[in-house]
C-alpha cells in the first residue's frame, strides 16, 4: 500500500531531497508546507497549514524549527497522522509537546536519522560503561555549516546524552558546553562540547574518550545530506500505521540494547 507522506519543511536544505526521496521510495507525495517568503521550484503541491498538511498525510516528516514544534504535535495529534521529527534545539516545553502528542499518535523523533550515526550513538553509551568516569574524559566535538543556528548540534548533544547514560547519571549534571577564560582544572565525570561553525560543512562529530595513557575516538562525517533525507523517508514508511506512542531511529533500523 502506497503511504502518503507530507513534509513540513520543503523548502528547506533537505526538503527538496525528501521529495526525491519520497518518489524513490515508492511513497506518494501528500503536499508540503514552507516558511513564508521561501522559494522553491514550481510544481509541488503545497498546503495553506500544518492542519491542512496532516489531514492530507499518513506521516509527516518535520524539518523545520523548534518554534513549531508545539503547533504541529497539537495539529498532528488532532488529525491522527503520524510525526517523524528531525527539528533540533527542542527546550523543554517542545520536549513536553512532543511527548504529548505521542501519547495519541505515533511519533519518531531523532537527533539524526543517517544509520552510521545512529549506530555511533548505540556504541557511544556501551563505550562509555566500559570506559570509567575517573578514567577516561569525554569531550564531544562537533562541526557544521555557517548557517546553523543551534549549538552545539542535536546529534552531540545525543551522543552526550548517550555517554551519560551509559555512566549512570544525567547529562544536565554534568554538561560543559564551551570554555573560555580561566575555567580552572577539568571536573572528573564531565562531559565536554566544542561546537565550530564555518563554510558548508554537512555535518562532523567525534567522540573523544581521553584517558592518562590512551585516548579513543568515535568519528562520523557527513558528506552529503541525502543520507538524512533518505533515513527520514525510511522512518516514515516504517511509523506508518504503528500504534501511539515515541520512536527512534534505533526502532527502525533494529539497533537493540544489547549491542
């Protein structure tokens, strides 16, 4: 059965991408919604609204801004359609909408969706139960593009949840986001981000475990943001017709806990 797809955000850097996605899936493309102002080339159905969106899709893939986030968990929800988001730099209260909208309908949210980094998030917090706080420090570098606006990115901040996770405790109690001037020696058990910004960079991130005698990395570079699009797409056959609730990439690609 054909899925009918719709995308919040397609006129953005991946949204023509999950049209060509979605077509090379076997998908068919519901409509999309764009920022107001924002070209694009002619041709795509596009709709009024997010409401309008969700009523014409089974799934909608959202890659658009941690302001709508609210507003379209609330529409979604109410038109029953399924949500594969992929908007990074939620606070809180996007956290708290989307986790209400998953309890009515099904929700797939990821900091990322290429497969390697996914994977790289599942080592990430075994590498880090092996790998002892008083040990071994974890510092997390990430760069990108000159244009993004959130730091540091949504996928480090995944992979710093992961490393806190697998040590036993929260990453709110230990993140160290930058560090400038006299900041005094390193805390043992905290988790440090650099985040740079420059060029077009696709997406770079590395794991960096630093013990007094050895040092480990875990590295994932993206060289071309189809390898998003082309996941997001994958998600959202995957979502259609689940039952409510929140998903996650390691859902779809069969990534258990026990890796």
């Amino acid at each position: 059965m054909t899925i009918r797809i719709g995308i919040a955000g397609i006129s953005g850097r991946v949204g023509g991408l999950l049209v060509e996605e979605v077509a090379r899936a076997g998908g068919e493309l519901a409509g999309g919604i764009r920022r107001p102002g924002a070209t694009m080339p002619p041709g795509l159905p596009l709709l009024p609204d997010i409401a309008a969106l969700a009523r014409a899709s089974e799934v909608v893939i959202d890659f658009t801004h941690a302001s709508t986030v609210a507003g379209h968990g609330a529409a979604l929800a109410q038109a029953g359609c399924g949500w594969v988001l992929g908007t990074s730099g939620l606070g809180d209260e996007q956290q708290a909408a989307v986790a209400a909208a998953a309890e009515r309908i099904p929700v797939l949210y990821a900091a990322n969706f290429s497969p390697g980094v996914n994977l790289m998030l599942a080592l990430a917090g075994r590498m880090a139960a092996a790998l002892p706080a008083e040990q071994y420090d974890a510092e997390i570098l990430e760069m990108h593009h000159r244009q993004k606006v959130d730091a540091p990115s949504g996928t480090a901040i995944a992979l710093g949840a992961a490393v806190a996770t697998g040590r036993g405790t929260a990453l709110e109690a230990v993140m160290r986001s930058g560090r400038h001037g006299d900041v005094g020696p390193r805390r043992t058990g905290e988790i440090g981000f650099a985040a740079l910004r420059g060029g077009q960079v696709v997406g770079e991130h590395m794991l960096l475990f630093a013990g007094a005698s050895e040092h480990l990395a875990l590295v994932h570079r993206a060289f071309d943001r189809r390898v998003y699009a082309t996941g997001a797409v994958t998600a959202a056959l995957w979502l259609a017709g689940r039952a409510a609730g929140l998903y996650s990439m390691r859902d779809v690609l069969g990534i258990g806990s026990g890796l």
